[in-house]
C-alpha cells in the first residue's frame, strides 16, 4: 500500500504536470499550421489562355508572398495553398468547379477571368457554401443577391460609362466635340454587359450611337464590321473585345487607314500579345482597364522580375483576390468557409496588392462588390500600356490624334 507522504508527491507532481502542459498550450499557436487551401479556376487553355495564364500568375506571385511573410499568422503560420483547375470554355466551368470542390476541401476560390465562366462557377460555389472571390465584370455576378459571390474590379456597366466618359473627356481636353460613336462587341456576358453601359452613358449624354453591332465569340472575319464602321460616320469607336478580335479589329482599321480614335473595353487591349499581335500599330491605343501596374510600381516590379512582363490588370486584380481571402482568413482566425464568407463581407482592406486596386482598397458591399473601386483608362506607350485617366490616377497625361493633352 503506498505511503501518504508519497500519494501527496505524486498529486503534486501530477498537478504540476498538467500545469506545464497547460502553460505550453499557451505557447503554441491557437491552430496547427496546416496548409490552407484555396481553388483557383482560370482558362489555362483554350482561346482565352493568354489572360487565364496572366490572372494564375498574379495569384500564385500573391500566394508566395503572403507565404514568404509568415502565411496566415492567426492560424499558426499556415501557408496557402493554391489547387489550379482549367477552364477552357464556360460549358466546362460547372462541372469542374464542382470536382474542385469535392476533391480539395477549398476555403475559398478565386477567378474566373471569363464572365461566364464565372457566372457558372458560383452557382456551384454558392450551393456548396464556398466563397467565390472574382475579377470578372459582368453586372450580373453581383446581381443575383448572392451570398458567397464578392466582385473586386467594378461591374460591366461601370466600365462601359467609364470607357466613354473618359474617351469623351479626353477628346474635350483636346478641344474636339464628341457627337457620333460607334459600339462594337463580342455577344458575351462581358461584352453585353460593357456595351449597355457605353450606350447608356453616350444617351445620357446626348451623343448619337450611329453603329451598335454585336458579333459571336470566335468571329474570324471582321470586314463587314469595319464596313459598317467606315459608313456610319463614327467619330470614335468602342470595341468590347477579347484578344482574338481585338487584333483583327484594330488592325484591319490601321490597314485601311481608318484613323477614327479606337477605345477599347479592356481584356484584349491591354495585355503584352495585343502588342506583340500589332507592333506599331498598337500605339496610342487607348483602354479602359480595372487596374495598372504604374499604380503599384513596387509589385508590378516583382512581377516583372518573376515573368518577364509587366503586370496585367487581371494578373493584379487576382493577386488582390487572393491577398483578400487571406486577409479575411487572418481576421475570421478560421479556414472554415462560412467564416471565411463572414469575414469577407466585413473586409476593409487598403494594402498589400489591395493598393493596386484603383481606389486603393478592397471593402465589399451589400452585393459583394467593391464599394471602392473604379476603372482607370491607359493607353499604349511603347511596350507597355500607361495610366492617363481620370487626373486623379492618371501618371502620364494623354495623347489625343497624336498630341499630348495638359
């Protein structure tokens, strides 16, 4: 039978045994560092490549940082981990968003470029309660009052004024009255979404649209429409295009010495191919963007050192995706995906690659847009596209039918 003098000792030991450990329990992280996962869905084949490949890259330079500064400090240090998924055409976006989901256990996922890619990954994201954080532009990605669906560059309507606005406040600057347009656009949840904000923008200013042609996704021959165009007596011409068609556009109107100034609805316009696709013609082309890289110098030299090439603005809107997951990971201290959610409609966020958001923040409203974010409009300078307007972002002043214009 044990003594009472050794029962007390080991009670005592046993007690300072489990203090111990609990005392150590305040010394470890609240949660095992364990890898966070977050999907990515992004067309990394197909006719949109160029600007899916473009978008992986921003996120993954954005996830290496994030890792590199110490990952998601409330969970312990744990690092992110990106699970890529092609998308080559919208058709395929529900059914691989789904495996993606099932297969991965993802907190979050983040894309797609393609506003109906989109649109069809985040009715699968919204049943399965997995926050969707995108760059795409389409009105309706925001619009069909769901919950898990957060929109970080503005709506389609919102560049599509800003594409006018902007074009015609250069051309007043410049002393020339804008009364005629013409709008040309791909029949995509993206182009029809930029189109109707063009023409309403352009009614409200009482400008006449002598030219409102839609054409298919995939169009190979653009010579009816630069017919139509020479016809209509446009002073200026807004095409809504991806790259494909943004190359036959600007280049059949350069060959044909149609020199009516061309301001085009971004995604084709202002990635490296559209430079490499029309060398000398591309000069001077103006866009309307969802961001540049002259407004964050310090990451889009990161950027360019990591790919040789500067930052596009889908590569910095999906960096800032990402960095917006995390953030929301740091602030819920959770992985769980309905904390996630919760977090990131409270989010307000100003720096990171939020900063190269124009606007510089990333705060998502009622909708799950970015309350504070608006486009900036570059236009091609040499190899790279520059900010130009509006004055508030703007880093070089435009040039206007070859001019510069204070």
């Amino acid at each position: 039978m044990m003594s009472a003098p050794l029962d007390r000792r080991r009670a005592v030991g046993v007690m300072l045994a489990a203090g111990a450990a609990v005392f150590a329990s305040f010394l470890q992280p609240a949660h095992a560092a364990d890898d966070v996962v977050v999907g990515v869905i992004q067309p990394l084949s197909g006719p949109n490549a160029q600007f899916g490949i473009g978008a992986q890259r921003g996120t993954e330079l954005a996830a290496e940082m994030i890792n590199a500064a110490g990952g998601i400090k409330s969970l312990g240090g744990a690092k992110i981990k990106l699970v890529a998924a092609d998308v080559p055409t919208p058709n395929t976006a529900a059914a691989t968003t789904q495996r993606l989901i099932s297969q991965n256990g993802v907190s979050a996922v983040v894309g797609a470029f393609v506003s109906s890619t989109t649109l069809a990954a985040s009715e699968v994201t919204e049943r399965a309660g997995i926050p969707l954080v995108t760059f795409a532009f389409a009105d309706q990605i925001t619009g069909r009052g769901y919950q898990y669906v957060f929109q970080v560059s503005p709506k389609g309507t919102v560049f599509g004024a800003a594409q006018f606005d902007y074009a015609t406040g250069i051309a007043k600057a410049a002393g020339e009255k804008i009364d005629k347009i013409a709008i040309l656009y791909e029949d995509t949840a993206y182009g029809t979404a930029q189109a109707k904000g063009l023409r309403d923008a352009a009614k409200k200013a009482g400008v006449e649209i002598v030219l409102d042609e839609a054409y298919p996704l995939g169009i190979t021959d653009v010579s009816p429409l630069v017919n139509k165009l020479r016809a209509s007596g446009a002073q200026m011409a807004f095409p809504v295009s991806y790259l494909n068609d943004s190359l036959l556009i600007i280049r059949a109107l350069r060959q044909q010495q149609i020199d009516i100034p061309v301001i085009g609805g971004a995604a084709g316009y202002i990635i490296p191919d559209f430079k490499k696709g029309l060398g000398d013609y591309a000069e001077g082309v103006l866009s309307v963007a969802a961001a540049s890289g002259d407004l964050i110098p310090d990451l889009a030299a990161k950027y360019k050192e990591k790919y040789g090439a500067f930052i596009t603005h889908e590569a910095l809107i999906h960096a800032a995706a990402l960095d917006a997951v995390a953030q929301a990971m740091e602030k819920a201290k959770s992985s769980d995906p309905e904390k996630v959610r919760d977090a990131l409609a409270s989010l307000d966020y100003c720096a990171g690659f939020a900063r190269g958001v124009p606007g510089g923040c990333i705060k998502f409203d009622a909708n799950g847009l970015n309350a504070s974010a608006f486009p900036v409009m570059v236009q091609w300078r040499g190899d790279e596209p520059v900010t130009v307007y509006p004055p508030k972002a703007a880093k070089q002043v435009p040039i206007w039918r070859g001019k510069p214009v204070n």
